[in-house]
C-alpha cells in the first residue's frame, strides 16, 4: 500500500455557487469535478495538459483542469461548461457554436467554449491570428476548427454593434 | 495518481523547514503543469508535495528597481509574456514565455518552474541565460544568489541544494540598448517541445550573447568578445567561424525521437544565423527609435 | 407548407446537450453502485506470461475483483468481426504492447489503479516482429498460433490472407512509359478526443453493456455468442461516440468487461486512458510498390500495385480493410489493365483497424504520387493527365463493379479552378491535384421505425451511431420533409438495442444512403397511412391524394396533415407508425462480397509553400470538392469535408508512431503523438461539392466524409515536389524529413551555413 489516502476540506466556488468539500489530496481539479460534484461537462483526456477538453476557468483564467489539483483551487473561483448558460438560455458563444457548426463529436466542445469565453473577456475584438492563438490549446479531431474561429469572431463581431 | 502529504507553508521559513527536515522526499509544486504529470505516471513518487503559491515573498511579481527587474519565482508564463517591463527590457524573454504550451498550460507554467525542472528544452533558460540572469535561492542559512550560468547542472538537476527553493529571478537591465530575439524549432507549429531553443543579443558595445538549449544536457550560453558577430562589415566567413566555435558545446542525444542530432545541427545553425540577424534589426530599430 | 429542410443547414439535432456540457458520453454514465476498473499491462510488445499473483491486489481495501485469464472459461473464449483470434484477455502470451493481462474493478479508480499496481505478473520478454521486414522473414516469429487457422497454407507464416484483383493483360500492355517507385505509409492512430469506455451490468438474467461503439448490434452478436446468451439479453447501450473514426467499430474490451462485471456481480465501467487508447486502436502501416505504364500519349497502360499491410497481432477488422482498401487501387481511372496484389502481415502491435479512408488513403498516396511522376517522364500536365484517363459517368471503370456514378470530371475540374492550376507561382511555392475514391458499402441493413404521434411531432428509432458526422440531424430533416413536423419536434432515438431496431453498422459512410432510406421509408408508410385516413374522412380515393411535407392534397383542397392525422386518429389519439428497411445484398461472386453502394470521389488540390531552410511545409491553400450527389446538410457536409481534410494533414505532415528496438510505442500519449492544431491549419481551406442528385440516397445523395482525406498525402507532397524538386515516398512529410531530401538534392539547400529558402 502506498499510504492512507490524505483528504483535505476546501472551499471553492462553482458556477456562482459555493461549495465546501472534503478532497483527497492527489484528485485533480478535473477529477473532483466531475466525480465528486458531478459536473461531467468537462471533459477528461490526455490527462497531459495537451488536448484542452478539461478546460476550466479558474479565477477568470482558463487552466487544465487535469494538471491542477483541487486542493490547489482553494478559495478560487470556477466557472465550468455548465455555467455558461443563463437562466436556461444559451450564452452567445455556445449559440455561435451552434449556428455556426463548431460543434461535431461534442467532446472537445466544453474546453472549446472555456477557452473561447477567456480569449473574449481578454480582447474582445480578436483577429483570426488571435483566436488560433487563443485555442491552440485545445485540440478538435473532428477538425471543426474554422468553422470554431467563425463562432468566436461572429461572436466579437456581435459584441462590438 | 498515488497519494501524498500536501503543504501549503504560508511562510518562506516554513517552506524551507519543510525541505529541510523531508529534503529528498519532498517535490515543489508550483504551477504543476511538470510535475502532476510526473505523479500520474508515477515518475515522481514523492511522500509530500509542497505548494509554494501562497508565500508571500515567491508571489507573481514583476518590479523595477535600481536597475533590476526581480520577478517572483511564481510568475506565470501569460504574466511574463505580457508585462510591460519585461517586453521593453527583455523582450527575447516574453517571446520565450509567450510560446510555452498553450495558453492554459502559460496561465499555469511559473518561471522557477520552467528553470527548476532543469529541461534541456526549457524556453526561458536561453533568454535567461543571455539577459544574466540572477536565481535568488533560500535555504535553512539564509538565501544566496546563483547566477543561472551556474544553475543548470544537467537534465533534471540544477545548483539548488535540496533544501532550498528558488524565491525570485533578477534580471538586470541592459546599462546598453541592445535587440534580443528567442527562436525555436518544433515539429509543428502548435504547441510543442522545443527541439532547439535558442536566444540571441547583440547589444551596442557589439557584444553578441547567444545562448541554446535542448541540443545537450543543458542549455547553453556564448559570448562573441571578438565583436564580429555585430560588425556589419564583417565577412560572412568570419562570422560562420565564430558562430561554428559558439556550438562546439551542442552535443543533440542520438536517443530523441523528436529530431535527429544532425537536424537538430543544423537547425541550430539556421536559427543561430537567424536570430543573429533579427537582433541586429532590433537594435538598429531601437537606434532609430531613440535618435 | 414551410421550406424544404433538404440542402439548408439547420442547427445540430443534439447540439444543444453539447455545447451545455450536458450531453452523456459513457464515462459520464451515472450508474449506482459502478465499480471502477483499471487494467494491468506489461511494458513490453511481447511477452510470455508465467505466473500472475493476484493476492496483494486483493487485500487492497475496496479492490471487489481482480480477474485473470485463469478466471475466465478454458479454453479462452475468443472473439472478432472477422476471425475469433482475440482472447477476451491475454492468455500465456502478450502479443502487442498494452494487451491487458489482468482487471481490477474496485469501489474507487484510487483502488482499482492501486490494486493494478499490486498485481505481480511474472513474465519472459520474447522477441517481437513489428516491421514488415521482420515480420516476413522465414525465421520470424510466428504471431499467430497456427492452430486458430487450420487448413490455412499460409498458417506456417505472418501472412493473414492475400488477396488479388485483375483485369485485362498487365503482361501484354502495351506502355510506352513504366514508372516504378515504393512507396510507404507509416502507422498513425485515431485519437477521437474521447477515450474508449465500456461500462457492463448485470441486467434482467442477461447483461447491459454501454460503449463508443459504431457498431452496436456487431458487439450485441459477439456478447450473445460468447456469453452464450440470446441476442434478447444482451441489451447494448451506444451513448454518442465522442469522436471514432472507424476506430470505435468493433468489439475491443467490452467482453472483457462484461465477464468482470458477471463474476464481481455489479456494474463495472472501464475508461481507458489515452495511451491506452493509442494502443488500442490504430490505422495499418503499408508499403506500396506501384508500377504503372503510360502510353505516350499519357493514357494509363497498367497499374501493377503490390500493397503490403502491417495489421496486428489480432485481425479485428484489418483484413477487410486490406481487402476493401486496395480494390479501387487503381482509382477512378479507365486502365485497361490492373493487377492488385495486396497481404496482411501480422505483427506484434496493436490490432489495427478500420480507420477513415478504410486502408485506401495508404494505396492512393501511392498510385495518385506514381501518377505524378509519370506526367513529369512524358512532360503532360499533371491535371491533364487525370483528365485524360478518368472514367466518365457509366464507364465500367472497375469491370465487375457499379459503373462510375458520378461526372467526375466536374468534381477534378472544379478544384483546378479553385487552386487556380496553372496560374504562375511565388518562388518556392508549389501545387498538387489528387483524386480520391472509395467504395461505398457492399452490403447493408437499416431498419427503422417513424412514429407520428398525435400531436404531430415525430419519433425516429434508427440504429445508426451519430460519432459527430450528424446522422440525428440527417434523419430528422428527412422526416420533416417527409411529414412536416418542425425539427424542434423531432426526437431522434438511437444506441440502444433493446428499444430500436436493427442495423448492420455505421461505417463506409453509408448512413445518410442506406439508414436515410430505410427512414425515408418509414415515412412514406406513414404517408401512405394518412392517405387511408383522409380517404376513409372525406370518402375519396386514396390515389387521388397526395402527401407533402405536412400538407395533404386532396382533389381541389389542401388540408393539414394535423387535420387528417387528428379526426383520423379519434377519440383515442394514439399514432401512426411507420416501418422501414433499407437491405442491399451481397455477391458471393464479388470480389468484395458485394458492388459499391455509390462511390465516394474527392479532388484535392493543394498549394504549399516550402521552408528550404527548415524544411517546413505551409499549406497556403487547400481545395477539397467531393461529389455527394445532394447535400442534405451543407454545413454538415461542410464540417465533414474539411474535418477530413485536416485529419488528412495529419498523417501526411505529423502523424506517425514511433517504436523502439523492441516494439514498444515510444511516442505513447499525447505529448509526443502530433495532431494538428490550430496553429497547423492551412492558410486557406475551400470546400465545395458537387451535386447532380445522382446518388442512391434520399434526394439524391451519396454517402460522404472519407472522401476528403483520402488524397490529401499525394496532393500535399506532390506540391512540394514542385515547390522544391524533391520526391519525397514516406509519410509524414515531417519538417526533418522534407530537409533530409532537400540537403540530399543539394544545390539550394544548404541549412546552416547560411540563410536561405526565406524569399
């Protein structure tokens, strides 16, 4: 046996709402989501901060939430794919994602949409550079990575009339 | 994942008794964007993690004074790339953070990481090293400061003793103008592991640092005191003479399945050549912009 | 009556689950009381297994069971879609890097990855053949136990199966011109962003198993067989695959599963890791020897292709692919005489399998580059040179098979246009044209079932998995022009055996054509239906109505279908139901079982820009026109055209694994594995279609989404070509291996010692 597993109490904030827990110690930000709070929108996969399907945000940065532990996010604040929409209406981004089919498989969608929502919030008015730039983080196999830029920058583009 | 202890020291003297009564058993996290992938696939298997984010005087911090930039050991890769002070004065060091991972991996990845994991392909090493930069260290006798010529061991290994950590970097400013540019080679033009990463100054005084990594077991830096390098009249054969001299120290692993030593050769070449001559344009950009 | 839906783009039927993160792959299955399973491996390619000790793993606290080849039936039952060579877990030997010899399910993945640990297994690291030379060595170790192939002259070797395609008199043509030259195709793997899961429970005396799986009623048969259960009880649950690509076809660990989930008597769920992934699935490296005559008039004489695939330890599905991917080798051209010769080579790596483009990606790179090289011997343009030999529409291009079924000429002269062929270029920049075709399905089984409910709104029960490519969006727009009901109202069920009917498998782009005609079917059942009722309402015959997107036609009046469905109904409500079935049977006298369905043509056109210095290749402009008969849903279409596209880039500019001296897989994971990002886009991507309704689907569609990659390599390298003058035959067209050619042409190339290639 490698030893008793060490937990530790954390408060952290989840899509607005705040949540004091028990973690072990070892559990990434990734794994206490979506096992220990349910949150499954997240996505787990290469687990080596590559493939971005874990994104979060986490006091307003986006992170990979498999290389961070949770104890880690003490006190922070977290916003997951299941907090984008308001009051059961679609954010613009997740509704450009749909309009604009930037979605296929829907597995790299939710690290997608973090990574979009930070990239807008820190310049609003990107370019296509930009917005590669800003997702080259998250890898999409289904390859709808045009019609991806086309969603984030008709969602600038809506923002700025 | 196996388990561990977990500290979180709120003080720098905690810190350092942490280490100094668990030394070897102990790793640092910082941004963890290394280490937590070590302790999944079990690589690193230490009994505690000591998360050094929450001490005071290792906070991500870039400040100015008397000459120095000192930046906190915990400064991440976004923040380095994007400080004003730091693309003024060390702008080969933002292009360096500025192409560490993606972003999320930039908004996590601290500069004493970046060193302390003593990767032969650690971007920032090359900038570090040609900008002379200063690895201010602590430890149970106090701190002390290790140039980073001197930081570097080999892979994996650095100076620091096991009981101490890195608390901050200082970079002085060039008492000179002087243009800097960090290049790199990758397999492909997202994110990667450089297979070359390199970093070149030239200043006025006609000094040219060059400085490269992950073509050995660490990184590397050269200085051309016989100025050739940044006399524009100079003929190309002396240059390729001094430049050739310079990579003596480039020894690229036969074992790498990211590039082959001759490739990594003569990239290394290639992107010396390069650099070399951005860095002349930036400083005569920078002539301009003064005069 | 609102606007046909066919050929718009409405948004994704279950795009909304996707972009709230609501959507339920199977590792975010909810399940109580689910043990979580782990695997154990052996860090080698192969390996003799002497003993396992188990009893540490055991004592684990909330370890439940830890299974072992010991465990299971003897002997070892045995599974696959084309042969049953796959132990349901390694038993005595370990045949490829990753096979699990062990399972350890536990109440928490902390257990299970503790009790796999703790799981001593003791073995003898034996020599492994993972090239095709070694493999083909007489004195090469033999992969597979010849016992499982009795009566198999080539039992006594790696060689699975050969199989040949001829026609005419490869010896007697006439060529004026014979080019010749190997080409190679390196092993590159799916990497769908979702890992493969498999979660098994014991259900109703019988058993549930949940899985990515393209294929569920292929995997409910394999259950059934061997756990000797009716198809009944078996009840497989296909949660929306998050990404397969052909690599989420066929049975992989779900049995395996499903006997740990018997034995613990609980639900066990297995989520793989990525590199456990990487070495589950994988597409077949192949070399290729192509010989083609030309006359010098440059019409094809011959194509002599001889196409050796490097399959795994395991068939899976790999000797179908060898089969079906090289048959239209000689591709979409009138060559009076061709002789395929291809094999499958077994070796000690990971099962390779079905993977987009089917194994004909590996010979098209082939034969379109050997093409090339023949147009630049006898000084034809290359464009010219295709148009010269492409088959037109009715030409019976592969003798024995469905005539060509498209005017390919347009689709060829349309990606010309686009990449602008012919107009004169930058200083180290080139161009490359390619076509690609693939056979549709050969054979095929759809059923559905429609349900018009009282309200109008519409129920779709079809077996087809939706991985991505939009099959839900397909079928509902189908319905909606069929019965009028708004996509909205529109419920498309699917991944479930117990609940909707049959269906053979989603591969070979074959769902919009076959499973939308079965739905289409169904839908015109319920026409036929309201048609009775408004007959029987308003006392006239039924031949004198019509049925139209919702609107029903009676001689001098249009009523609503809600109008008939509702009085028609009465009292009761209740629905319509509407059955349909799409069966397109096999030859026993085919080469391939069966002809092509329709078949899937590409051209693509591609404009590089060449790094001397580095060797780096930019891809300024990438045209890709596929002929898809009708786009049902353009920008599905769209998405899938240019998604193949990029994938295409991938394996021919990055993609490649990488073993070392004893067959393990160096670039295990995705820190070393390369894929494209978006930073490795080319500048520009232009896809268009054609569309001359001239498909076997509904309106007039073909099956598309492989076409796209198929001549991405050739295109792409025959761009380079002209960018700089080498030929490069080895895929991927890394930046080393470019600068590798470059520094052996010489001349211009002179990395190092000074700058240069930037113009």
């Amino acid at each position: 046996m490698s030893g008793v597993i060490k937990t530790l109490p954390i408060e952290i904030t989840v899509n607005g709402r705040r949540r004091t827990l028990e973690v072990a110690v070892h559990h990434t930000l990734l794994d206490v989501l979506r096992e220990d709070l349910e949150l499954t929108g997240t996505k787990e996969c290469c687990l080596v901060g590559e493939c971005g399907a874990c994104t979060v945000m986490v006091d307003g940065r986006i992170v990979d939430s498999c290389l961070m532990l949770a104890v880690e996010a003490d006190g922070a604040e977290i916003l997951t794919v299941e907090g984008l929409a308001r009051d059961g209406h679609l954010n613009p981004l997740q509704q450009a994602f749909l309009d604009k089919g930037a979605v296929q498989c829907g597995f790299c969608t939710p690290g997608q949409l973090m990574a979009a929502q930070a990239l807008l919030v820190e310049n609003p008015h990107p370019n296509v550079a930009e917005v590669q730039e800003g997702l080259a983080g998250n890898l999409c196999r289904c390859g709808c990575y045009y019609q991806i830029f086309e969603a984030v920058l008709s969602v600038a583009e809506a923002g700025s009339r | 994942m196996r388990t561990f202890a977990y500290e979180r020291p709120v003080s720098l003297a905690d810190a350092v008794a942490l280490l100094d009564s668990h030394g070897p058993s102990t790793r640092l996290l910082a941004g963890g964007t290394d280490l937590i992938i070590r302790l999944r696939d079990g690589s690193a298997r230490p009994g505690m993690v000591i998360d050094v984010k929450r001490i005071p005087e290792l906070c991500p911090e870039i400040r100015e004074r008397d000459g120095v930039l000192t930046i906190g050991a915990t400064t991440v890769m976004a923040d380095l790339a994007a400080n004003g002070l730091v693309r003024r004065h060390f702008e080969a060091l933002a292009e360096a953070a500025s192409v560490v991972g993606s972003v999320q991996i930039r908004n996590r990845a601290t500069i004493a990481g970046n060193i302390c994991n003593a990767s032969p392909a650690a971007d920032t090493a090359p900038p570090l090293l040609v900008y002379g930069a200063v690895v201010v260290a602590a430890g149970p006798h106090g701190s002390r400061r290790i140039p980073i010529s001197e930081f570097f061991v080999r892979s994996g290994l650095t100076s620091l003793e096991p009981n101490e950590l890195v608390v901050a970097i200082e970079l002085p400013v060039p008492a000179s103008l002087t243009g800097a540019v960090h290049l790199r080679r990758t397999r492909r033009r997202g994110h990667d592991l450089a297979s070359v990463t390199l970093c070149c100054s030239v200043n006025e005084a006609g000094v040219t640092r060059l400085a490269y990594g992950s073509v050995g077991p660490k990184p590397v830096l050269e200085q051309d005191e016989t100025h050739v390098l940044a006399n524009p009249s100079a003929p190309d054969d002396a240059k390729q003479v001094v430049l050739e001299r310079m990579f003596a120290e480039a020894s690229p692993s036969k074992r790498s399945m990211r590039a082959s030593p001759e490739y990594r050769m003569a990239m290394l070449r290639l992107l010396g050549s390069r650099a070399m001559r951005t860095a002349i344009e930036r400083l005569a950009e920078k002539r301009g912009a003064q005069a | 009556m609102s606007a046909s839906s066919i050929g718009s783009s409405p948004n994704r039927v279950g795009g909304i689950g996707r972009v709230s993160g609501l959507q339920e792959y199977v590792a975010d299955v909810r399940l109580a009381g689910v043990l979580e399973a782990k695997l154990v491996t052996l860090d080698c390619a192969r390996a003799k297994i002497i003993s396992i000790d188990t009893s540490e793993a055991e004592q684990v606290p909330g370890v439940r069971l830890v299974m072992t080849a010991a465990d299971l039936p003897q002997p070892m039952p045995r599974f696959g879609p084309q042969l049953e060579d796959r132990p349901v877990i390694a038993v005595d030997e370990t045949k490829y890097h990753g096979e699990p010899v062990a399972i350890v399910a536990a109440d928490t993945k902390d257990a299970a990855e503790e009790g796999a640990r703790l799981v001593h297994v003791e073995y003898e690291e034996l020599p492994a053949v993972f090239t095709l030379a070694a493999a083909l060595d007489p004195d090469a170790p033999l992969v597979q136990d010849p016992s499982l192939r009795p009566k198999d002259p080539l039992a006594s070797t790696n060689v699975l199966r050969e199989h040949h395609v001829d026609w005419g008199d490869i010896e007697a043509a006439h060529a004026d011109v014979v080019v010749e030259n190997t080409y190679s195709f390196p092993i590159v793997t799916h990497f769908a962003i979702e890992p493969h899961a498999f979660i098994a429970a014991p259900d109703d005396n019988g058993i549930a198993v949940w899985s990515s799986i393209q294929h569920p009623y292929w995997l409910q048969r394999i259950l059934a067989k061997l756990l000797d259960l009716p198809l009944s009880k078996v009840r497989v649950l296909a949660p929306d695959p998050g990404g397969a690509f052909g690599g989420k076809q066929h049975a992989k660990y779900e049995p395996l599963v499903a006997f740990a989930a018997i034995r613990a008597g609980r639900p066990v769920r297995l989520v793989l890791s990525l590199e456990q992934t990487f070495q589950a699935v994988r597409r077949a490296a192949t070399e290729i020897r192509v010989r083609t005559g030309f006359t010098i008039d440059g019409k094809l004489a011959f194509q002599d292709i001889k196409a050796d695939y490097l399959i795994g330890a395991y068939c899976d599905i790999a000797d179908r692919v060898v089969g079906k991917g090289s048959y239209p080798g000689a591709g979409p051209y009138n060559v009076p005489a061709v002789r395929i010769f291809a094999r499958s080579i077994l070796s000690h790596t990971t099962p390779s399998t079905a993977f987009r483009g089917f194994g004909n990606p590996q010979v098209n790179w082939a034969v379109e580059s050997n093409i090339d090289e023949g147009a630049r011997v006898l000084g034809i343009d290359r464009l010219e040179i295709r148009l010269r030999n492409l088959a037109r529409k009715g030409d019976p291009f592969i003798p024995f098979d469905t005539p060509a079924d498209g005017d390919w000429e347009q689709t060829l002269r349309r990606a010309a246009e686009m990449i602008e062929w012919g107009k004169p270029l930058a200083p180290g920049h080139g161009r490359g044209i390619a076509l690609g075709i693939k056979s549709g399905p050969t054979t095929g089984l759809s059923y559905s079932t429609v349900r018009l409910l009282a309200d109008g709104s519409v129920a779709i029960y079809a077996g087809t998995s939706d991985m991505g490519q939009g099959a839900r969006t397909i079928f509902a727009q189908i319905a909606a022009e069929e019965l009028g009901a708004p996509l909205d109202a529109i419920r498309v069920v699917m991944g479930d055996t117990a609940i909707v009917p049959y269906d053979q498998q989603t591969s070979a782009s074959r769902s919009t054509v076959l499973m939308g005609n079965s739905v289409l079917k169904a839908c015109s059942s319920i026409q036929a239906q309201i048609r009775t009722m408004a007959a029987r309402l308003h006392g006239i015959d039924e031949s004198a109505i019509t049925v139209e997107r919702g609107v029903v036609r009676l001689p001098g009046r249009e009523l609503r279908l809600m109008e008939v469905l509702k009085p028609g109904l009465g009292k009761l409500g209740g629905e319509l139901i509407g059955n349909g079935e799409t069966r397109k049977d096999g030859d026993a006298d085919h080469p391939l079982g069966g002809a092509a369905a329709f078949f899937e043509l590409n051209c693509t056109a591609v404009e590089a820009e060449v790094d001397e210095g580095t060797g780096d290749i930019s891809i300024v402009r990438h045209v890709t026109v596929s002929d898809v008969g009708t786009a049902i849903n353009r920008l599905q279409v769209q998405m899938q055209d240019e998604g193949a596209a990029i994938m295409g880039l991938g394996h021919t500019l990055m993609e490649h694994f990488i073993y070392d001296e004893t067959g393990r897989i160096r670039n295990l994971g995705a820190i070393d594995y390369r894929i494209p990002t978006t930073m490795d886009l080319p500048l520009e991507m232009r896809s268009e279609t054609i569309e001359n309704a001239d498909g076997p689907g509904p309106y007039g569609a073909k099956g598309m989404s492989e076409g796209a990659l198929l001549c991405v390599a050739a295109a792409t390298a025959a761009a380079v070509r002209e960018a700089t003058g080498v030929a490069i035959r080895d895929l991927p067209l890394t930046p080393e291996r470019v600068w590798r050619a470059l520094r052996e042409r010489g001349g211009r190339a002179n990395a190092g010692t000074n700058d240069d290639g930037e113009s």
